[in-house]
C-alpha cells in the first residue's frame, strides 16, 4: 500500500510540472466575453469596415445595444447546443433585421446621401423592391463581419479549457438575457424612428412586411430543422437493437 507522502499515479499525472503552476479556472475572460463581444461587433461592422469615422467613435455606445443582437444570437446557439450553420443563419436574419426595418437601407435610394439607385441599377429588380447587389452587400457585411467574426474573436479569447461538451452560455437567463434582449429592442426602434427623420424616408408597409416575412422563414427554417433533429434522435433510441429480436437459445 503506497505511503500518502508519495502522489498516486493519477495524481502524477495531473500535477503540474516542475517549474509550472496551476492555471486557475478563466472565469474572469468568461465574464469579460458578453461586454466585450457588445462592443467588438459595432467596432467592427461600422469602423473597421469604414462604415463610420474615427471622429464618430463615441457614437459606438449608441449602435453597440443593436448590435448586441449578436450577443443574442450566440447566446440562443448555444443554449440550444447548436453550432456554426445556427448562428450563420440568425445572423442573416438579423442583417436582414438592421438594414430591412431600422436602417432601411435595402429600399432608400439616397441612403446616407448617396446615389444607391445608380451604384445598384444593374442588379434591381422591380418586383422585389431592393437590389440583388444590396442584398448581397448587407449579407456579406453583416453576417460575416458585425456577427460571426466577432464572435470567433470573442469565443477564442474566452476559451475554457476545463469545459466538455463544447462553448457554454454566457448570460444568466434571468437577469442577463432578458436586459440584452431588452436593449436590442429599444435601441432597435430608437435608431429606427431616427433613421426616419434623418433620411427623410420611409419604406412602404409591403416592402416591411415582405422582409418581416423572410426573417420570419429564416427563423422558422431554423426551428423546423431543430426539432425534425430532435425526432431523429429520439427515434434512433427508441429503435431495439436488431440482435435483442433474435430467439434466446433454451438451455436444457
């Protein structure tokens, strides 16, 4: 029976090496994540990318609320255990949220004083209301940019290697949750109400609806493909084994 001065074999193996100490839990870069990722994604999807000067830089405070959507989309992900092809489609449905509803720059044709019409006049289509090139720009920006790639960024930084099961929630569902849901939406209709007066437009109720009605689908889409998974797997553990329909042999 080995001596309790001396470490077992399993303690041997996970005592840190000579030299080394033990690295504390990163709870500190966990709670750092959902700030962080608040402010990183307007950083990125306005200046970084040049939608905004430098001079406007105290403006972030303002769109990091709306852009706290991708805090939101992240945390539903991952709550529901879902990955990357989840959250690419949540962050098309919110590029579709901020430049449809609130910026409405998918319809103005002088948004931000510029001649949209003209810059996308190869690629409009009558019927649909918006250009294909519009569309693909807002996509390509939004989706990739303010969302995924911050949130890349974010969860590399707030890593934590003592977790299994893959990334975990951020945000306490009573408190967390809800107040950045909250500041999403009042921020949302803020920037909304003063898009309207500032640009001096405002879309008609069929273009609004036509895009609610595509965010919805995408939404949707993403719901309908969750729980046919869910049936999926509860039918392939409700499924007996083929061997256990096979004759027991009788002993004699």
């Amino acid at each position: 029976m080995p001596s309790r001065t001396s470490p077992t074999s399993e303690e041997a193996e996970s005592a840190p090496a000579p030299g080394q100490e033990s690295s504390p839990r990163p709870y500190h870069r966990i709670r750092l994540a959902p700030p962080a990722l608040f402010f990183l994604a307007p950083l990125i999807g306005e200046y970084l990318l040049g939608n905004q000067p430098l001079t406007a830089l105290p403006f972030v405070l303002l769109l990091a609320p709306m852009y706290g959507g991708g805090v939101l989309i992240r945390e539903v992900a991952r709550r529901a255990g879902c990955s990357w092809p989840t959250m690419i489609v949540l962050a098309s449905a919110y590029a579709l949220v901020e430049e449809g509803p609130i910026d409405q720059m998918l319809w103005n044709p002088r948004y931000g004083g510029h001649d949209m019409a003209g810059t996308y006049v190869g690629t409009y289509v009558p019927f649909l209301g918006p250009s294909l090139g519009v569309i693909q720009d807002v996509l390509a920006i939004h989706t990739m940019w303010s969302i995924c790639v911050p949130i890349v960024l974010i969860e590399t930084f707030a890593r934590d290697p003592y977790q299994a099961g893959g990334p975990r929630p951020w945000l306490g569902g009573r408190i967390g949750l809800p107040l950045v849901a909250a500041a999403f939406l009042a921020d949302s209709v803020f920037l909304s109400y003063e898009q309207q007066h500032s640009e001096h437009f405002m879309a008609s109720p069929a273009r609004l609806i036509g895009c609610g009605a595509v965010i919805l689908a995408l939404i949707a889409l993403l719901l309908l493909h969750r729980a046919h998974r869910t049936l999926t797997r509860s039918a392939g553990r409700d499924r007996t084994p083929f061997h256990a329909h096979k004759a027991v042999p009788r002993v004699p």
